[in-house]
C-alpha cells in the first residue's frame, strides 16, 4: 500500500511525519470572569495564528484535564486541534479548578454559562481568535454548552459538538442520587474492553468533588432543556456512543430532541461505534475528535456562505 502523501505546509512543501504525530506543548491558563477565577489548560498551533478556539467543557466530577489525553496525549482533542490549526482551551467549570477556591458550592448550570461566556470574553483580549470559539462539550458539560448558546453571547458561537448529552434519562439512571453515588460505573464506561489498559487507574487523577449547587439540579435536566432549545441559533452536533446508557436514545426520543431546536441553522446526531460514555478516554476518542474538528470545518464554510453555490 503506497502511504498518503503529507499535507502541504504554507511554503507548498511537504510536512515532515514527525510534526504531524507530535504532540503540542499544553500550559495552564487562568483567565478572569468577572472576578472569578477560571482555570483551564491551552493548546495552540505554532508558528500560526488559530483559524478558531475549540473550547472544551468537562462533565460532571471531572476536570479540564479530561481532553488532554490519558493513555495516549497524541490522541487528545488538545493536541490534535492544535495541530490541525486551532487553538484548544479546556476549561475547568466553574466550581472546579481555581474558581472552587471562591465558589466552592459551584453554580447552577445557568450560571456556570455566563461565568464562562465572561472568561471566554477575557480571553479574547489577550490571544488571538480567529474565526471565533467552537464549543466542544462532554455529558453535563453539554448541558451548559447548550445554556451558553441560548444566552445572548452564545449567538456568536460557531458550533456546538456536544457528546454524551441527551434530554430524558434512560430508565436505569433515574433514580437520584443512587445511581450517581455507587451505581453509575456501567452507565459512565459500559464494556471495558473499549478502553486501553491503565485508563481506569489514570482517570481517578481526574476526578474532583461536584460542587452541590451543580448536583442539586442534575435530575431537573429534562425539563430545563425545552426552555433552551429554541433560543440556540449555533449549529450543533450530538454524538452518542454506541454503549451510551443514561439517556433516552430510541428513534422517537432523539426525533423529539432535534426537534426542539428550531432556531439552530443545522442539527445532526452521530452514533460513534466501538465507544463507551466516557468518549475522550477511550479508544474511540480520536475518531471522536477528528470528526468534531471537520464539523468545525463545515461550520467555518457555512459562515462563509460557500455552501449557497458559485
């Protein structure tokens, strides 16, 4: 088999291989919110400036850390955006990281999302940009991303790419707090042969306390998110792992999700094979992460307009 050609660097040569399975230098950042203190970790492309921000938002008890790759750090959504040309910002929520310092009882998901369009907004006034911020998002993560877009700042997101994140729980994770306190370990990983050896030891260094202003409106999902689905005008994507167990994923339910957001100028919904709850830890995670970038791609190309033809 006759190896593909490397892309074209901006001279019009070839790109050595070793520069495409590097690994790109990731610092901690902290940015200021209004005065809160939000953490996070930054991947950026060198020697270019970003076409655009990923911005990366943990679930629920995890950290920014979460996107930066346990077994394989080659395979992480902050290195592989970085080398794709975009900056990477996985922030830590508020109540996690620094900010658990001043708010240790966290924010109710509302909040948390204006917290985090203020941070973003500090952001932009000491990096670059680009095309502006794309949003990925994990689990309860992708609950706030979607209050994000359906605030006022969040008309000017790119996209939404939100894995792990349905509307109604499946039946088996509808007993609060039971299942989160001891019985979620299937729910959350689903078979284990999805995941490379190790991962289960490494995760726990990402694991951190739920602030309790967070978890007490966990089982009020359901009914928060009709009153934000037609206030978000952002592209969105939703991926479900093949052994995704906490949600309603049947043919109906995801009918009357998507069709809630009536105002989105595009929905998709994506299957990922071979992968469990926990998408960006498994092996299932590059997969996951190439193809949120090329939606971020289809993104940037409808914001140009080239999709209404010559």
């Amino acid at each position: 088999m006759t190896a593909p050609a490397a892309p074209a660097v901006p001279d019009g040569s070839a790109a050595p291989a070793d520069v495409l399975s590097a690994v790109p230098a990731v610092r901690a950042v902290t940015l200021d919110a209004d005065g809160i203190e939000v953490s996070g970790l930054l991947a950026e492309p060198e020697g270019a400036a970003p076409r655009a921000v990923i911005v990366a938002i943990h679930g629920r008890g995890m950290c920014a850390e979460y996107f930066n790759g346990l077994t394989d750090p080659a395979d992480s959504l902050l290195a592989l955006g970085a080398r794709l040309g975009f900056s990477v910002l996985s922030l830590d929520r508020p109540g996690y990281g620094a900010s658990a310092r001043q708010i240790p009882e966290g924010q109710p998901l509302g909040e948390q999302a204006t917290t985090l369009h203020a941070a973003l907004a500090d952001f932009a006034l000491h990096h670059p940009t680009g095309a502006g911020f794309f949003v990925v998002a994990h689990s309860d993560g992708g609950k706030v991303t979607l209050h994000m877009a359906a605030q006022d700042a969040g008309s000017a997101l790119i996209g939404l790419d939100i894995n792990g994140c349905g509307w109604r729980y499946a039946p088996e994770a509808r007993h609060f707090p039971d299942t989160l306190g001891g019985g979620a370990s299937r729910l959350n990983w689903g078979p284990l042969n999805l995941y490379a050896p190790g991962t289960f030891r490494a995760s726990r260094a990402l694991l951190r306390p739920v602030p309790r202003r967070e978890e007490i409106q966990t089982a009020v999902w359901p009914i928060q998110y009709p009153k934000l689905a037609d206030r978000i005008t952002s592209p969105v994507r939703l991926t479900f792992a093949e052994h995704e167990l906490w949600w309603e994923l049947d043919d109906a339910a995801l009918a009357s999700m998507t069709g809630r957001l009536t105002a989105a100028p595009l929905v998709t919904v994506e299957r990922l094979p071979a992968a469990g709850h926990n998408i960006s830890i498994g092996r299932a995670a590059r997969t996951y992460h190439l193809r949120a970038v090329a939606f971020l791609e289809e993104c940037l190309l409808r914001g140009r307009g080239t999709t209404t033809g010559i």
